[in-house]
C-alpha cells in the first residue's frame, strides 16, 4: 500500500509543473563546488563562470535515471547553441563525483559540466529540493546573467522543455541588451 501511495504521489508532482521560489531579479546565491567534464573533476565556481557570460544552472534529481539521461542528451545536443549566445551550462545533483565522471562523459556527451552537491547545499540555496522526496534536486532551471541576477526560472519534472525555454530567455535577453 505505501508503495501505492508515494507512486501516486509521485505521480502526481511529475504531472504538476512547480514554481521555483527564487524569483526573477533576485541575486543568484554564489557557490564553489566539485564538477566533472569529460570525466575530469575541477572546480566550478559560478563567480568564475558569470565572468565569461551568462550560465544556465540547472538541477536534476539523479544520474543515470530516465528523465535525466533525456535531459542531459538535449542540453550536450544544444551546446553550439548555448555558445552561440555565449552561455555556458552547469547541471547539479545529489551525486556524488565518481559517479558524475562517468555521467558527465556517457550522458553529457563531454559537453558540458555537472556538479556534485552531496550535502544540498546548492539546491536549499536555489529552492531546488524535490518536495516529495527531499535527498533529490527537483527539476529547476535557472538562466543567470553576468551581473549575477537571474533572469529565467522553470521548474518542472518533465524534462522536455527545459533547454528549448533557457534557449529563448537568453535570445530575449540578447535581443533586449542589443536595443538598450
């Protein structure tokens, strides 16, 4: 029966686009952390990242799991897109490094970077802890200009439309930069 219920429960956040509670406009919490790309850990610090332009930081729950995998494969597919708008991309889960090596280099196609955030730091930062199973990020996307001021949030468990939306919220931004 319990398994019945948390399905359901399940279920039922997967179906239901949530909100993240980090607002446009606010100031995107700074934070250093242990990334792999390519199967090489470094450090990433979004400081460090915001300097070259904008960043797409985006959760996901965990390695390796079905919604995951798809996303991971359409962000490593949009790359030349994203720095073609001279964006980067960072993903961030509960994983921890080792696993993330071998997840930045299958899923991620060595394309883009993924973070480790074991203790959740990150995501209580960023209001990304999945409600209904709080040791999981939820499915949040952020887009975070250089003057460290997020411009674009999504939050939703379906993990199709994640790349198209940050795509156009960077063109919007570059569009708008360009008239100003």
């Amino acid at each position: 029966m319990k398994r019945f219920i948390a399905i359901g429960l399940l279920s039922i956040a997967v179906a239901t686009p949530g909100y993240a509670a980090l607002n446009v406009g606010s100031h995107a919490p700074d934070f250093t952390t242990q990334a792999s790309l390519g199967g090489k850990v470094f450090t990433f610090s979004l400081a460090t990242a915001l300097k070259k332009g904008p960043v797409v930081l985006y959760f996901y729950p965990a390695a390796f799991t079905k919604g995951c995998t798809m996303e991971a494969h359409d962000f490593a597919a949009a790359m030349d897109k994203y720095k073609a708008l001279g964006a980067s991309v960072i993903g961030v889960s509960h994983d921890g490094i080792k696993k993330l090596n071998k997840f930045s280099v299958s899923e991620c196609r060595s394309k883009f970077p993924v973070a480790s955030d074991a203790d959740q730091h990150i995501m209580k930062a960023y209001d990304a802890v999945l409600a209904a199973k709080p040791q999981y990020a939820n499915r949040t996307s952020y887009v975070i200009v250089p003057d460290g001021k997020i411009i674009y949030t999504y939050t939703n468990l379906h993990p199709d439309q994640h790349v198209g939306n940050t795509l156009a919220a960077l063109r919007e931004w570059q569009a708008k930069r360009s008239t100003d």
